[in-house]
C-alpha cells in the first residue's frame, strides 16, 4: 500500500508515519509537508533514510505538487492544517486557505486518480462545545472558532465528494491528542516545558473547562483500523474518554514535575472559549478500536517525553515561538501580575 500522508511533519502525522511503517513492512509513505512554523523534520529523523519512505516540501493548496505527489498512490490521509484555536483567533486566513481550499485540492487530485481511499482527520471540535452530553457522529455541527469552522468547512466538503461522485472519504473526528513531539503552543506541552523553565502556567478563566486528552499513539491506531476498515462516507468519532478539567490538569503536571502550584497563573480567558469537548466513539470501537492509554497515564507519558527531551523544544521555544508567546501570553501576564 503506497500511502500520501499529507501535513507528516507535523505532530499526529509524524507519529502516525513512524507507527505505520513499522507495523507495515510492504508499505511506502510519501509525506507532503509545508513545513510551516509547526512543520519539523527533526520528528522524522529515525525514518528519514528508510527506503519505503519519501518527503515532498510543498503545500496542499499547490495543485502542481498535489497531483505529482498523487501518482500511484492507494491511500491518502490528510492531516495537513493549521491546528491552533489562539492563532486561529488572532489571524484566521491561513486556517481558512489549508484547512477548506487544500482539502478542495486534494479531493480534486485524489479523485482524478482514482485513490482507492481518503481519510480526511478532522476533529471533535466540529461540534462545538458538549457541557452535558457526548456528541455522536449525526449530532449537528456548531463550531464557534474559525480552526473549528474551517476543520467544519474541510470535512464537509470532503464528505460532498462521496455524496456526489461516490468518491471513497472517510472522516475521522478525534479528541485532544496529547504525546511526544507536540508543538509547545498547545496547552500540555506548553504546561509541561513552562513549568520545567519554572515559567507561569496561563491558565485561561478559571480553569474548569474540560478537555479528552486522547495519547496520540491512540488516534494514529485509530486512523490505522480506518484505513483498513473504515467505510467510505462514513465518519468516526475518536476519542479515549479521558476527561480532565484544565486545572487539575495542570496540578498533575506540576505535581509530577515537584514545582510549586503558585506557578499556576489565571489569567484573562480565550474569546469563545469552548467548555467541554466529548464524543461517544462506539462506532471506532466496533471496529476493534482500544484506546491502550487512560487519563492519567497518557498526560504523564507526555510530562516525561518533555522532561526527557528538552533538546526537541528548547530550540522551538527560542525561534517563531517566542514571538506568538509575547502576543499570546504578554499581557495577559501582565495584568495577571506574572
Ligand atoms: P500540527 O500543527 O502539529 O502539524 C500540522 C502539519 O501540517 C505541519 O507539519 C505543517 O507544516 C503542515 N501543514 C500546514 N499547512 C500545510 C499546507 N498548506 N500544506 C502542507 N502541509 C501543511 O498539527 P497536528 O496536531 O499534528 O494535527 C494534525 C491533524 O489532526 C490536523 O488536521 C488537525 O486538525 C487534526 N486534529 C488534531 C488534534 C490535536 O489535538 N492536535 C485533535 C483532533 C484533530
Ligand atoms: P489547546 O491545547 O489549545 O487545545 P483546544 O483548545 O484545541 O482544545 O487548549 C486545551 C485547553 O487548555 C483549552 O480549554 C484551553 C486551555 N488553555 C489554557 O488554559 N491556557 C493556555 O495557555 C492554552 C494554550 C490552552
């Protein structure tokens, strides 16, 4: 199976290609990858000589590159976006462009030749928040940030190509995922990194939002049961369950780290701030799906691959970050008193 990975150099997508080519022996990956401020081939490093395995620099919204990295293949999964809820707040256009406009290209070029399967990861933020009950793959979609909208924007589209050509679309909606190689503007490797630097943990409102934090090897085995069982036009929640509120969260980071809880900072809250994200994911687990990580231990498994890896985010930490930090987090600390 020759599969386009699209987006691989991020986060999800370089765990997954690392998961999937050592379990697949007879699989080649071609990952295309912009390689924007969340893009890091360092992810890569252990596969990079392999010969099953291809990187192609380029954007998904460029229809050139797109349909050259098409030929031959069997399978695309797209994880190419832009992923940011803050960033998506302060300059949507980006989001808008990658997560609507190269899904559309993709969907073109896949179609023209005549991919056998389309996995399109989307997220459980499509629905909008769930405050006191799990949403199920038919509930409506309410997303209230433009990533949630564009994501929306993206998977819908994406589904339109079944409906209307019989184009074969998966989507898959997953949970937060947390695990190793997570850019440090999400919120637990900023937590985690922050707290090692001794740094104030930002903790938006007051802290009673809740979120699924699902390990990242987690979805990418999800995504692996999809792309063997998966049904074309049909959508898959995935999320593990694990629920935790943000600020217990963040005193289990501080607890395992031994730093002090006046780190912890309230400080003032994101716009539209979504309070709960939940799914029910019966349908994932009919097809074999198991979350291996709980609540717990998938957290502390990331708190130790930070703590273990601090040449992997100290230089992200002191390039473009720096500067979304002093947007981001600058007077909101300010006016915290931090
Ligand atoms: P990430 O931000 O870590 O990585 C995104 C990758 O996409 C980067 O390598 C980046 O260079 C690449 N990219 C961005 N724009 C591109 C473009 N125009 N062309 C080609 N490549 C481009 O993101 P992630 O956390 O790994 O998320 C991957 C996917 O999973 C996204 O579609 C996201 O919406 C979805 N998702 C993420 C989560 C989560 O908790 N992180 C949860 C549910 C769904
Ligand atoms: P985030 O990791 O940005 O994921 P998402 O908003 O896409 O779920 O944020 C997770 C939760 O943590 C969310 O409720 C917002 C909160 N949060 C903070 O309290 N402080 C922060 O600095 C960040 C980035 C997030």
């Amino acid at each position: 199976m020759r599969i386009l990975v699209t987006g691989g150099a991020g986060f999800i997508g370089s765990n997954f290609i690392r998961m999937y080519l050592a379990r697949h022996p007879d699989s080649e990956i071609v990952n295309l990858d912009k390689l924007t401020y969340a893009g890091n081939l360092e992810n890569l490093k252990e596969i990079e000589e392999d010969s099953r395995y291809s990187f192609v620099k380029g954007d998904i919204c460029d229809a050139g590159v797109v349909d050259d990295a098409m030929k031959g293949v069997d399978a695309v999964v797209n994880f190419a976006a832009e992923t940011h809820v803050d960033r998506s707040i302060g300059d949507p256009d980006a989001f808008l462009k990658t997560n609507v406009l190269g899904v559309h290209i993709l969907l073109e070029a896949a179609r023209k030749h005549d991919v056998g399967r389309f996995i399109q990861i989307s997220t459980d933020e499509v629905y909008g928040p769930a405050p006191d009950r799990p949403f199920s793959e038919g509930d409506v979609l309410t997303p209230r940030n433009p990533y949630s909208a564009s994501k929306a924007g993206g998977e819908l589209l994406a589904r339109s190509y079944f409906i209307t050509y019989g184009f074969p679309v998966i989507i898959s909606r997953a949970a937060n995922n947390i695990g190793p190689n997570q850019y440090p503007e999400k919120v637990i490797p900023l937590f985690v990194t922050n707290a090692i630097e001794d740094k104030p943990l930002p903790l938006y409102g007051d802290g009673n939002q809740e979120r699924d934090y699902m390990h990242v090897l987690d979805h990418c085995s999800g995504v692996e049961i999809l792309l063997e069982k998966g049904e074309p036009g049909e959508i898959y929640n995935i999320g593990a369950g694990n629920h935790m509120r943000n600020i217990e969260m963040a005193k289990l980071v501080l607890d395992e780290l031994k730093k002090p809880e006046s780190l912890l900072t309230h400080v003032r809250d994101r716009e539209g701030h979504d309070i709960r994200y939940a799914i029910d994911s019966s349908k994932m687990r009919a097809l074999g799906w198991e979350p291996e990580f709980g609540t717990k231990a998938a957290i502390l498994d990331a708190v130790h691959w930070y703590a273990a890896n601090r040449d992997w985010w100290e230089p992200i930490k002191s390039g473009e970050f720096r500067e979304f930090y002093e947007r981001q987090y600058r007077s909101r600390l300010e006016e915290a008193g931090a």
